[in-house]
C-alpha cells in the first residue's frame, strides 16, 4: 500500500515539475522583451513555491521507490537517472536565466535554455518509456 502512495507522489510531482518546466521554457524563448521583467517576476515566485518543490519532491519520491523497492542494479533506471540530472540540471540553468534575464530584459539566454521545450519533452517521453517498458 505504502509503495503506491509513493509512487503516485513521486507522478504527482513529476506533472508539476515538468509543468512548471515547461512554462519556464515558454517565457524564457517567446516572451519579448519589453513585457519580459514583470512576466519573470510572476514566474520566478511561481518556479521557487512549486516548480522547486515539485523537483525536490520528484527526486525524494523517486529515490525513496529506488532505494526501498526497485534498486539500483536495473539498467533502465540508471539511464533514467541520467536523464532526471539533466532535467534538474536544465532547471537549474532556467533559474538563473530568468534571474538575469529580470535584472536585463534585453540579454538571451544561453542555447542550451533557450531550447529547453524540446529537451523538456524528449526527456519526459525517454523518462516515461524507459519507466513503463523498463528495456534493460
């Protein structure tokens, strides 16, 4: 009973993440720069209460499913895992985008952020497929 109220905390936390990710990812490449500041600002508050929490969730949820009953000698995982440090990774680099981009509407982010929606949604489908198939 335990491991499915895990696992469902450890999904709830992945939509919102991912969610949260992606909105991330909109503002910071399609949000032009005169309205940018007063949109990030918005941003930023909703990305440190639960885009934030939502990774910390991800990963204590996650860990806790790993360590308690699946793990860490399946190959699948440890590539998921892989995958889940450059989600965290990528969120990370958006934070400090969106703090600078606050401080100076007019600076771009580096490429690697900019093209955070499509790095967002091949990882969640190779994080998900990788999860439900479990290959290897």
């Amino acid at each position: 009973m335990l491991y499915f109220v895990i696992k469902a905390l450890h999904i709830l936390s992945d939509f919102l993440l991912i969610g949260g990710m992606l909105i991330n990812a909109f503002v910071i490449s399609m949000v032009p720069a005169p309205i940018r500041v007063g949109v990030i600002e918005s941003l930023r508050k909703y990305d440190r209460t639960v885009t934030t929490a939502a990774l910390a969730g991800a990963w204590i949820f996650g860990l806790w499913l790993a360590i308690g009953y699946i793990g860490f000698s399946e190959g699948w995982l440890h590539a998921k895992l892989l995958l889940v440090i450059i989600l965290s990774a990528l969120h990370g680099m958006q934070q400090a985008a969106m703090r600078k981009m606050a401080a100076d509407p007019k600076l771009d982010p580096n490429p690697f952020v900019r093209r955070g929606m499509p790095i967002i949604l091949i990882c969640l489908v190779l994080v998900v497929a990788l999860a439900v198939i479990k290959p290897f």
